[in-house]
C-alpha cells in the first residue's frame, strides 16, 4: 500500500466514534461508518473485476462519497480520472476513445451516455450513506484485473490543464506526488486536527482534491462537502459550522464583496486564494471591509496544487508567498537563473511536480526544472511575485504591456463588475490592449463610462498600456474554478463571436 492510501486508511480508522465528515445535508460522519462505506466500495470494485491500473472515469459533484470513491480506488491500483459533471455527451465519447475506461461513475441525475450503450453496461444503482444514489458503468469487454496495492510512484489521479493559453495538457500525478504536497499545505497552513474546512471548489479541480481534501483529511481536521460555492449561505455557514479556514478563488471572493452581507464574529484563522490572479485592489478591499486575514498562494496541477503561499504569520500583500517544499528559481529566455527581483519565466522542481506530461511537451521543461509559462520575480525575503503569463504578455510596439496591471488601474472605478485585458492584433503595432468590461447595471449607451475609463487610463497607465479598444460585454469565459479564459476570450473578440451588449 502506498504512503498516502495507509494514511488515508488511518485516518478513518484512527476516528471511529468521531464526526470527521459532513454531506450537503448536514449529516456527520464518524471515522466508523465511512471505514464501512469505504470496504462497500472496495467489494463492488472486487465483483465488477477493476483493479490494479485500471482508469475509471468520476463524474461527481462534491461530496462524501466523492471523496471515499477515489480512496477506495487507489487503494486497489487504480487511476482516477476526475472531471466535470457538466460534461456533454460528445466530450464523454471522445474521452472515452482515449483513455478506454474500464468503468465510469456519474451523478444519477445525468443525461445516459446513450453512443456508450454497446461499450458499458449500466450497473444498479449504488446508495451511498445519507446521500443521492450514483450511476455505474462497466466496460462490456472489460479484462478483470485483481485489486493490487499500489506503488508510491504509481499513477493515482490525471488531470487536465486549466487552458487557459491553450490546448489542456493532460497531467499524471503519482501517490508520492499527492501526498508531497499535501504534506506542504498542511505545514504551511499549520493544520491540525482543530481545523475544520468546507469544500465550493469542484473536486475535479487539484486545488479542492489536494488543498481542501487531502490535506484536511491527512491531518485529521472535519471537512464538509457542498456541491458548490452559495454565496448567500457562506457566511452563515462559516458562523454555524465554525469553519476555521475555507480555499477560495479571486472570482469567488469577488462575489463576496458585491454582497451587503458582513460576516459574524467567527473561528475563521484565515481564508486562502489561489487559481487565478488576485488584484491588489481587490485584496485591500477585502482586507479593510472583513478583517479577516487574506492568504495569497500559487499553485498549478502540474505541481499537485500549491507551490508557494504567504507565511500565515508573515504575509505580504500582493505576493504569493514562500515556496513550501518547491525549489523555485527565476529564469531567462536561455533558461539561465536571474537575480534578486530581475522578472523572468518562473521554474519549479520537487517532489511533487511533474517530471513528464502525458502527452509528450519536451519544451515545457529545462535542466530538470518545469517552465511555467508564468512570469514572476523573487524579492530580497524570498517572496515570489506574479507578474503575468508569458504568453498572455501583450506585446504592443515592442513595449510589454501586462494585462494584470491594466485591469488592477482601471478595476478601482465602481460601475465595474468584472474586467478582462486581452491582446488581439493589431496591424501597425503587432497588438492592440483590448479591454472587455462587465459593469454593474444593465444599460445599452456607456458613453459616461468609456471617458471615465479613459480618463483614468491616461492620468495613470504609461501610453502602450492605455486600451486601445473597450468592449462592453455579458460575461467572460471562465473555467470550472471561476479563471478567466484569456485565450478563448481574445479568440471570440477577433472572430467577432464574442457577446457584446447592444
């Protein structure tokens, strides 16, 4: 058995009469009852013959049984394969024809996967505790393979890329991986077994399945699962179910500040952010109207999530903190370290980053280290600043012009919801600052907007970083954890498929 699945083990068994887990009903677990629910599983996969290195496909919402399947799976050599539930009926197909599932599980309440009828036969639904049934599909031609304990180098999860430069890239994590990191999310939050976390982000995503899952249950907190983020019941929950720390997105805490609700007095000892950009504005905001203290971190799959965040003793507002078992170095174009504060291609190397992508991406890595794509600097404390996406950079008369600091400007005015800095071309200058705005009101003439936009852009942004174009949308494409999709963004702009208001 691998370190991370005895460990996981432990954990229910070292709790039998105590409530570790809670379903979005509100029904706690003891260590006992998901110890059982956990062998019910490990017997289903032994009857349906899945076993050692077989990849099975989870389609869930966040849940307790979310959380025991995959255990259970690992336990018996096998690859999760998580993803959206949300998905489509095509995307299943060509999934399926990649990785040839040996067995699929879903949500009950999913459309059937009616192209998959002479691949997988449907199963009886399985009840799981308190919570719904979830549907079951094995493989017709399926191979029985006998349950095996894992290695700790053995493929536990794939995950895909968020994508937003690109095509996803598909990203294997071993046992040791998974737990590496784990490992450093529980030191540098300092979790014990007094915490107690909710999950709103997907579990499809690595930040909720290691950061908020694994962690919490590796260090013997409670955890409670909610199929999604409620912004109208958050800070109730964070008051009723004394949650001493909750994992957020930039998008999420954005929300929260568009809401009148102020929270009550409450056990929170911080709220984290990570998988996109948090604008220093929106920080100060957040840190003057809650008082509660605000952890930047930055994480990607391909490091099994966190990588650096702020000491909780030590922050620095704007930075993303110190690396946490991550040796992180600031690089140039020929791949060569820079010095103190120099920007550069950030560079990461540990146990639990990624040595190879499944699919072959030989320029993805140098000397050992992965290249980001990301663009950051290390000041003289070791902390690390984001700077951008290289390959987001806009590149506007041979100036770079960083689409973050644009939007951090212009962001401070108050009819703005949301905004979004892309490059699109431009023929004399190579690309133009196109700026996407989602204001607050719904209105069809922005004139008073757009000069109170320009206005501020030319008393405050140098003359290449001014938007040449302003665009007044509907909503921005966003990933499952609320990042903006630059990429598709810029794309939809310059084939005019992009949703503007009237």
């Amino acid at each position: 058995m691998s370190k991370l699945t005895n460990q996981l083990k432990q954990q229910l068994t070292n709790n039998p009469n105590r409530p570790i887990m809670q379903d979005a009903q509100k029904n706690w677990y003891t260590g006992s009852v998901l110890n059982k629910e956990r062998e019910t599983w490990l017997n289903y996969w032994s009857t349906q013959g899945i076993g050692y290195n077989d990849i099975v496909l989870v389609a869930l919402t966040n849940s307790v049984t979310y959380s025991l399947v995959v255990q259970s799976l690992w336990e018996i050599g096998a690859i999760v394969h998580p993803i959206n539930p949300a998905v489509t009926e095509i995307q299943i197909n060509e999934l399926e024809e990649q990785y040839n599932y040996s067995a699929m599980i879903m949500n009950s309440d999913m459309d059937e996967p009616d192209t998959l009828n002479d691949t997988f036969e449907k199963r009886p639904k399985l009840t799981t505790l308190h919570e719904p049934e979830v549907e079951l599909y094995i493989r017709k031609t399926h191979e029985s393979h006998l349950a095996k304990e894992p290695f700790d180098n053995q493929f536990a999860i794939i995950m895909h890329t968020s994508g937003t430069t690109g095509k996803p890239k598909r990203v294997g994590l071993t046992h040791n991986q998974l737990l590496a990191n784990a490992d450093n999310i529980i030191v540098s939050e300092e979790l014990t077994d007094y915490d107690r976390t909710m999950i709103v982000m997907p579990l499809f995503h690595v930040n909720a399945m290691v950061i908020s899952n694994l962690a919490t249950r590796l260090s013997d907190g409670q955890l409670l699962f909610r199929p999604k983020f409620s912004a109208h019941l958050f800070w109730k929950e964070v008051f009723d179910e004394q949650l001493t720390w909750v994992s957020l997105t930039p998008a999420i805490i954005e929300i929260l500040l568009q809401r009148d609700e102020q929270p009550k007095p409450n056990k929170l000892r911080f709220l984290r952010t990570a998988s996109a950009p948090l604008l220093p504005s929106t920080h100060e905001e957040f840190k003057i109207r809650f008082d509660i203290p605000l952890i930047e971190s930055y994480g990607m799959t391909e490091a099994a999530s966190q990588i650096t965040q702020n000491p909780l003793n030590a922050t620095k507002q704007n930075s993303v903190g110190i690396p946490y078992g991550t040796d992180v170095l600031i690089v140039d174009s020929d791949y060569k370290e820079l010095k103190t504060n120099a920007i550069g291609e950030i560079a990461l190397k540990g146990d639990s980053v990624i040595d190879h992508y499944l699919d072959a991406q030989p320029e993805t890595f140098s000397n050992g280290y992965l290249l980001t794509g990301d663009l950051g600097k290390i000041d003289d404390d070791g902390y690390l600043y984001i700077v951008g996406r290289r390959k987001e950079m806009i590149i506007r008369g041979g100036e770079n012009v960083n689409p973050l600091a644009v939007e951090d400007c212009l962001t401070v005015l108050p009819f703005i919801k949301e905004m979004a800095v892309v490059g699109t071309s431009d023929k004399i200058y190579g690309e133009a600052v196109t700026a996407v705005i989602i204001t607050n009101e719904e209105q069809t003439d922005h004139r008073y907007q757009l000069a109170l936009l320009k206005n501020l852009a030319n008393n405050q942004l140098m003359p290449a970083e001014r938007p040449t174009q302003y665009i007044f949308g509907q909503e921005l494409p966003k990933n499952a954890t609320g990042k903006i999709q630059r990429t598709l963004l810029a794309k939809e702009i310059e084939e005019k498929q992009y949703v503007k208001e009237a």
